[in-house]
C-alpha cells in the first residue's frame, strides 16, 4: 500500500510540472552517459489529447443523463460528485503518466540496463543476462513472458533484448513480471543496440579477466 502511494504520489508530482510547463532535460535526471528516450517518436501525445478531450465531453454528457435518470434527488448529486472527482482524477492521472514516461530514461549502468519508462515499467537487467541485442524487425509475436516496455500499442517495440535467464521487472504499482525477452521502444534504437553491445562485450571480458 505504500508502494503504491508512493507511486501516485510521484504521478500527481508529475502532473503539477506538466501544468506548470516546466521544462524537461535535455538529459533526463536518471540519466547518466548513455540514455534511450521515448519523447521525441511516441505516438502517446496524440492518444493522451483524445483522451483528455473525450473526459471534458463525458463529463457533462454523464450529468445530462443523472439528471435525466435521477431527476434532482439527493442521489443525482452524489453520482455527480463522484463522476467529477474520477473525471478529475483520471486526467490528472494520465498527464502525470505522460510526463513522467517523457521524464524518464533507460540507462547504461556499471550492472546492467537500468530500464524506466515512468511510472510503469523499471528494473535492472545485467549484461550478463543478455546474450544478444538487436533490432526489431517486422512485427513480433505477441509472448506472456516478454515484456513490452512501450508507452502505447501503436509504438511497436524497435528493440530486442533476448535474455540467457529470465529477470524480474516491476510494473506499474510496484507489480512483478518475470521476462525472458524485453522489448523496447526508444527514440534512436540504432544508438542504443550499438551502445549496449558495446557494454555487454566490456562485461564479458572483465568477468573472463576476473575468472583467468
């Protein structure tokens, strides 16, 4: 429970900066000398409009008919209250997630791929977990043990991380999924599959130096 406070608390705190039009870092404050976005090239923005607007519509249109359903009893006003605290609450909710997953980073740390898209997606995945990156081509077949970590379905993953063993994520509200593929979306995929090559090759040979 207090996972999970502390997670909207973090997305009511990102709300507040998206209304305040603060101005994201070039570099993301989890970001260290490597880092993959997804602000730039998700589609989200767009799907987050249509969905705010579709908010400010259902609410009067819901008013309209408790008014016609409930006439103008003690109930009507109840309904209304609560239909308006949830309207309230869910835009407030779906900014927040959409500034924080802009906000956020994946990361090339000393370990391992620090990976974090907002509040839904983050955990630590070694190098030596992986036994290859690549790009992702045509469309890939939908597994319960691979983790899709994009913003949105229509942000088809452009990264493939396969995995020697499985690793343990944690989704939105602090949720554990065990993955045996990752899946990304990031703004330069081609950067990230070099780089992270480039990481998990330097991993490998300091292990072998420490076994030899």
């Amino acid at each position: 429970m207090i996972r999970l406070l502390h997670s909207e608390l973090r997305i009511v705190r990102a709300f507040v900066r998206a209304i305040a039009l603060r101005p994201i870092p070039e570099r993301p404050a989890n970001a260290h000398d490597s880092a993959a976005t997804i602000r730039r090239t998700s589609q989200y923005g767009t799907i987050l409009f249509v969905l705010v607007m579709l908010i400010v519509i259902e609410v009067p249109v819901a008013h309209m008919l408790l008014a016609k359903w409930l006439g103008t009893g003690g109930w009507k006003t109840v309904f209304e209250r609560v239909l308006l605290v949830f309207a309230v609450y869910g835009g407030v909710w779906l900014i927040g997630d959409a500034r924080a997953m802009r906000e956020s980073a994946h990361t090339l740390e000393p370990e391992g791929l620090s990976l974090a898209l907002g509040e839904r997606w983050k955990g630590m995945v070694p190098y030596g977990a992986i036994a290859y990156v690549a790009r992702a081509s045509g469309e890939l077949v939908p597994r319960k043990s691979a983790a899709e970590v994009t913003p949105i379905p229509l942000d088809a993953p452009n990264v493939v991380l396969h995995l020697r063993r499985p690793v343990v994520l944690r989704r939105i509200f602090h949720v554990p999924y065990v993955a045996d593929e990752i899946r990304l979306f990031v703004d330069e995929p081609e950067a990230l599959v070099a780089s992270l090559r480039h990481a998990i090759a330097v991993d490998a040979t300091l292990r072998n130096e420490l076994r030899a």
